[in-house]
C-alpha cells in the first residue's frame, strides 16, 4: 500500500465519528509530510474544527503513518 492510499484508509477509520456528528473529512493531498484535507458538513463550519483536525486527525494520522508530520485544513489556510 502506498503512503497516500494508507492516508485515505485510516481516513476511513476516523470518518465514521465525524459522520455521526454530521460531519466529514475530505482528503485532498499528501505534499512534503504534510496532508491536507477539507472538513465538510457540520465539521466545516465547527469552531472546534481546527482542534478536531489537530486533536484527532492528525493525532490518529501521525502515530499510524510516521511519514505524516501534520495535517492542515485547507479552509483555515
């Protein structure tokens, strides 16, 4: 499996916890370490969307995939 289908596989593994809040995560892509990503339905207009990117996302992303270093939203950039 390369890097970016495994980004997009533990995507899959978080997405249901958003879903079930009314919300989603979009990923758009992996450049230098970094993957980018849109939060969509109620996670994009959350105040708490750049700790949820932070807090769980990236948390999940970076201690499964030690290529990953961060995970940006691009809506907040």
């Amino acid at each position: 499996m390369d890097i970016i289908d495994h980004i997009k596989f533990v995507i899959d593994k978080i997405r249901p916890f958003l879903v079930s809040d009314g919300g989603d995560v979009e990923f758009i892509k992996y450049e230098n370490g970094i993957v980018y990503v849109k939060l969509i339905g109620s996670c994009a207009n959350c105040a708490y969307g750049d700790s949820e990117i932070k807090d769980t996302i990236e948390s999940i992303l970076t201690s499964e995939i030690p290529e990953v270093l961060e995970v940006r939203n691009i809506a907040s950039e």
